[in-house]
C-alpha cells in the first residue's frame, strides 16, 4: 500500500502538496494516558498543522459509560463532527501529536459511522516539525458541514460478544498492548484492572507495527511479516483489542493496509474485560 494512498495512510509530503484543497480537512486526534499530565487540547492549541481542528476522543464519545471514550450514538457523534466541519464530500487527514497513537481510533470511528474518505497522517505531528512544516497556535475555526452517519456495527465488539467468541473461536482476538501487560508482569496504567488478557488471545503490541524512531508505520509487507509472526490467519475475522480502545485501532489500520476487511475493534477493551470478576482472565504467554 503506497504511503500516498489518501484511503488508509499519506505521508507529509501528499499532505503539504494538498492542505489547500477545499475538500481536504485535517484533524488532530492526539490522546494522553492517564498519569501522563498533558492536556491534548492545550497541547493543540500551542501548536498545529494549519487549518486543523481539534477532535476530542474523550468528548465525541458515551460520556454515560463509566468506560472511558466508548464510542457515542450516531447523532452524538454527527452533531459533533458537523461543527468540526468535517462531513460528506470532504477529504479528512487525521493526526495526533505523537506520531501515531490515537489518529487511529478517529480514522476507525469515521469507517464505522460511515465515512470512508479519511486517512492518517504517518509520522504525525511529530514528524511535520521535523521537516520544518509550518505549524499555528490557536483554537482552531471551521465551518459547519453536514455529516451522514450510517453505523457498521459489524466493525465494533461489546463484551457479551467477546464472552461469545470464547465458546465458537470464530474470530482471532489480538491484543496491541505490550508484553509485559499482556502476560500479567507489567502493572495497567489504570490501577483498578487485573493483569493479564482474554484467554485465547494473541499479543501483537502496536509498536511492532512502526518504525519507532521515525513514529511512522512499517511498510506493508513487514506489518504482513509481523501480522504472520504474532500467529494471525489472514483468512479468518479478527477482532483486535487494548487498554481502552486506542491502540486496537493501530492493529485495525495495519490489518486494513494488508488488505484484511474482516476486522473489528473492542470497544471497551482491557478497562472492560479486566475491571470486574465476571470475565476469565488468563496469564503469562
């Protein structure tokens, strides 16, 4: 998959030649951990590739759950994203300001509602400033756009499906977190979860997926090498997961630039599965 392939993955350079288009909108997705002590939307407003707009993960989301970020209801998120001005017949190029962490997830969450014409932006915002690109400060201006939702709940999984999927195994769970918390060693940043991970499952942390300096993605043919390493059959429907929803995404994109259609996304991820006792949870590798 080419890196200026505008469905899935471009690069700055496709999006510096672009950012003038009047059908391209940008949107920085960027997301912080908690005990990390950022703010996303400040960190937005000191500084920002031109023209973007700032899509908050925790806001366009069901603030009832008491699961962080779950995605919203159709309306909410139509509501939402139409004052962002991102909406039908509009290009949208998503970044975060990590490099790629969270883009993901919006790119995700815009398929599932319906809106296939957007992309990440590889290497983010990180890697903009590095080739010197020019940035702004600032809250960001748009112009409301009409936004169609139409829900594809065949990309999103609820735990009563993953309870399900443990009895028939149809679809491969693959979980993007690191090792050491996938196998129980490594402490969740959220204190409250146990450790480890849904019985069954396969551990491919997202971070396999990138060029780790660069914070871009690998090419399609060494995330395929890695997608075959972690155990994953091509043929056959996974569904990825993670702390919260996040990162799974990351999996999802890599998947999808290999060509894999058939995958889903567990909404609540770890913060569902491991907070109570009412799930099997297992240990080590």
């Amino acid at each position: 998959m080419p890196a200026s392939d505008p469905s899935v993955l471009v690069s700055t350079a496709w999006l510096a030649d672009h950012i003038s288009a009047p059908d391209v909108r940008v949107v920085d997705a960027s997301y912080y951990l908690p005990g990390e002590g950022l703010d996303p939307r400040a960190e937005f407003e000191l500084q920002r590739i031109p023209g973007a707009v700032f899509f908050d993960i925790d806001e366009i989301a069901d603030t009832s759950s008491p699961l962080p970020h779950m995605l919203p209801a159709p309306e909410k998120f139509s509501s939402r994203v139409r004052k962002l001005g991102l909406g039908d017949g509009v290009r949208i190029v998503v970044y975060d300001q990590r490099g790629i962490f969270s883009a993901p997830r919006v790119w995700w969450s815009f398929h599932l509602f319906g809106h296939e014409d957007v992309a990440v932006l590889d290497g983010g915002l990180p890697k903009w400033m590095a080739e010197g690109r020019k940035v702004e400060d600032g809250p960001g201006r748009a112009v409301e756009r009409n936004f169609t939702a139409r829900m594809d709940t065949t990309m999103v999984r609820d735990k009563a499906q993953m309870l399900a999927n443990l009895k028939t195994g149809r679809e491969q769970v693959v979980d993007a977190r690191s090792r050491g918390r996938f196998e129980g060693r490594d402490p969740e940043p959220r204190p409250e979860l146990r450790g480890g991970h849904i019985p069954g499952s396969l551990n491919l942390p997202f971070t396999d997926l990138m060029e780790m300096e660069s914070q871009t993605m690998k090419p399609r043919a060494e995330i395929a090498a890695c997608l075959a390493a972690a155990g994953i059959d091509p043929r056959r429907p996974v569904t990825t997961t993670c702390g919260s929803g996040i990162t799974a995404a990351v999996l999802a994109l890599g998947l999808h630039m290999t060509g894999h259609r058939g995958v889903a996304v567990y909404d609540g991820s770890w913060c569902d599965w491991g907070a109570g006792e009412d799930t099997p949870v297992e240990t080590g590798a």
